[in-house]
C-alpha cells in the first residue's frame, strides 16, 4: 500500500513538472520586439560588421606608425681575404608620409559612420519585420477563430437538417446539401492553420527563440487602428535612408581626393640606420649609421592616359553616381511616404464601410435563419447569407491588417520611433 502510494505521488510529480515544463509563453509586441533585439542572428551580424569598422577607424592612423627592424648576421668568406669573419647588428628606423593618410583617416571614419546608420536600420527593419509579423499573425489567428466558427455553424445546420430528414420535414437532397457545405469548410480551416503553424515558426526563428517554446500572443488588430493625425515632413534630409545616400555622396568625394592625392602629391620618406660591425682584424666595434631623406613625386598623374589619371577620372564618376543616387533617393523617399499615407486613409474609409457591411450582413443572416427554420426560406438562401457574413468579416480583418501594415512601413520609412502615430 505505501509502494502504491509512493508511485501515486510521484508520478503526480512528474505530472507536474511535465506541465510546468509546457507552460506558455505570453508574448505582446514590446516583448516580441525585445526578443529579437536580443536574440535576433542578422542583428548580431550587423554589430560585427559595425565593431569592425569601428576597429579600422580607431587605428586609421596606424600608416604614419615607424617601422622598426632589427638585424644580425655573421659572415665568413670561401677564400681568404682581408678579414676572416665579420659579425654585425644594426637597426633601422623607417617613416613614411603621404598625403593619402588625410584621406584614408577620413574615409575610415565616413566608413564607421555609414555603418551605425546601416546597423540601425538593419535593426529597425527587424523590428518591422517582428511587429509585421506578429499583426500577421493576429490576423490569421482570428481567420481561424472565424473559420472554426463558421464550420461549428454548418456541422449544427448539418444535425439539424438530418434530424429533420429523420423525421420527414426534409427531403434527402436538402440534407446532403448541408453535408456537403459542411464538409467542404474543413480544408478551408485545416489550411489556415497550416499557415498560421509555418508563419509561427518562422516567427520563431526571427525572435531568435527555440522552436519548441510555446507563445502565446497577446495583442489585437484593434490595439492600433486609433490613430493620430498624420502629418508628413517636408524636410526629408533626417530620414535614414536620405542619410546614408548622403553618406555614400561624402564616401565617394573623398575616395577621388584619394586618388588625387595618389595621381598628383608627393611623399616624404624618412630612415635611420644604426649598426655595429666586428671583424677579426679589429678587437673594437666599428659604427655604421645613415640617415635618409627623400621626397617622391608621382608624375605619370599628369599623363591623361595614364592608369592614374584614369582612375581619378572613373572616381569622378562615381561621384556622380552617387549624388544622382541620392536625388533618386529623395524623390523615393517622397513617392513611398505618400503612397502610405494614401493607403492609409484609403484603408480607413474602407474599415468604415465595412463594418457598415457586417452589421447589414449579420442581420440579413439572422432574419434568414429565422426565415428557413419557418420553412420560407430555402437551404441555399441560409448558405448564401452564412458565406455573406463570413466574407464581410474576414474582409475587415483583412483591411485592419492592410491599415497595420501601412502605419508601420510608414513610421519606418520616415526613420521615427514605431508606434509614433498611435494614441
């Protein structure tokens, strides 16, 4: 008896632990945000690209450090002459300055700069991606939720027509009929959760979370729909993506004052060699020591068909490139902001009319339920208003999750906090 016990309780244990173990995860859309910042593997990428540029910028520097050589030999001739051995050390002292380290300096710190902008937004089209997701998410959810209400409504219309086929009130046609509507729902509900299970997981994947992990999501379409006034900048010069073009412009510029400086300035070189030598002729150290200046001037620059005078000539138009990559940018930037704007107030005046919609779809429904069970009506009458209203409202969600979609492309293109145009 204390055997049986002992095993009652421990398997109650496990039972529990087990359960514990398959607790879910409630996730809001802050939350699914933090997980991907945290978690998130394109994130984590991007922040080793950006510490690495960072890493040349620090050290941009390091072309004007000396270089150091140190050197010892022994040397002993095949033949016989004057000396039999001699034995040496000696260090030189090199530097090197040109130009070019202005250029290259700058260029390291143009080169870290446009990659925090390129980290941010790397960063913040994960966010658009995880808040995109996870409305998507609500949405088909609640297709689910509307599916599986749809199909509990046609299997109770089913039972009911074959209770009224048993009693003779039905003919046989009528109660096939239902079946058939019946039946045909349940690919229609066993498809959208098929999505909504591979969507979910690559929801996951994004997050950065185990794929074994159950979450639970905890939001509405209706959570966002209440928005403020929009208003569009007309300076467009601080969105992030204006910036980088601009970033692009300033690389450019000074990638030709490179060139430049390759194809038409000088170089100074300076070294200093010190050493001490020893033969057997002697028993004291001789010194050896040098000191050397020189200016070097490029001139084939001048040379209009020279490769350097060609490659200042190619930068000079990849500078154009880019400034035309930046106007291009700008008018982009001007034509997306409208359009979701646009959409946006279209998909607003749409939510309206369609909630409009299901009100004149779900009483046409209830009078024609009450019609068919007077008989006044007949089976397809009833299934015709049943497709109506489900119809109008999956094409509300699908509106809201249009307007979400919208708000958030929107807030992400003008570079502002997501969220902004809520209440």
């Amino acid at each position: 008896m204390n055997l049986k016990k002992k095993s009652t309780f421990i398997l109650a244990v496990l039972l529990m632990a087990a359960a514990a173990g398959a607790e879910e995860t409630v996730l809001t859309i802050d939350k699914a945000v933090q997980y991907a910042s945290e978690n998130n593997i394109s994130i984590q990428q991007s922040k080793i690209t950006l510490n690495a540029l960072k890493r040349t910028k620090d050290f941009s520097w390091n072309s004007v450090s000396p270089t150091l050589t140190g050197t010892a030999g022994y040397t002993r001739p095949n033949e016989k002459t004057t000396y039999e051995y001699e034995g040496y050390i000696e260090g030189t002292v090199s530097l090197s300055l040109t130009p070019a380290l202005y250029s290259t300096m700058r260029g390291a710190l143009l080169n870290y700069e446009n990659g925090k902008i390129t980290y941010d937004e790397a960063v913040r089209a994960v966010e658009l991606n995880v808040r995109t997701a996870f409305y998507s998410l609500l949405y088909e959810k609640e297709n689910i939720v509307l599916q599986q209400r749809n199909l509990d409504t046609a299997k109770q219309q089913y039972e009911q027509n074959q209770a009224k086929y048993k009693s003779g009130q039905l003919t046989e046609l009528d109660m096939l009929t239902s079946q058939v509507a019946y039946e045909k729902l349940k690919p229609t509900l066993e498809s959208a959760q098929v999505t909504y299970n591979n969507d979910l997981a690559s929801f996951k994947q994004m997050l950065g979370i185990d794929q074994k992990m159950d979450i639970t999501l905890s939001g509405s379409l209706d959570d966002v729909l209440v928005l403020k006034d929009i208003v569009l900048p007309e300076n467009i010069s601080s969105i992030p993506s204006v910036l980088s073009a601009e970033k692009d412009v300033e690389i450019a510029r000074n990638s030709l004052l490179a060139e430049r400086f390759s194809a038409y300035a000088p170089s100074l070189s300076a070294e200093w060699m010190y050493g001490k030598i020893k033969t057997d002729l002697s028993d004291t150290l001789s010194t050896a020591g040098s000191v050397t200046l020189a200016v070097s001037i490029p001139l084939d620059g001048y040379l209009p068909w020279s490769s350097r005078a060609l490659s200042v000539a190619s930068q000079n138009d990849s500078v154009k490139k880019a400034e035309l990559s930046l106007e291009n940018e700008k008018t982009t930037v001007s034509v997306n902001t409208a359009s979701y704007f646009n959409e946006i107030k279209q998909a607003q005046s749409q939510l309206q009319s369609l909630k409009a919609t299901i009100d004149l779809a779900q009483k046409s429904y209830d009078m024609t339920l009450t019609a068919y069970n007077h008989g006044s009506k007949d089976l397809l009458a009833l299934q015709d208003a049943a497709d109506s209203l489900l119809e109008a409202k999956v094409s509300l969600q699908s509106e809201e999750y249009i307007l979400i979609k919208a708000v958030l492309n929107l807030e992400s293109t003008l570079g502002i906090p997501f969220g902004t145009f809520g209440k």
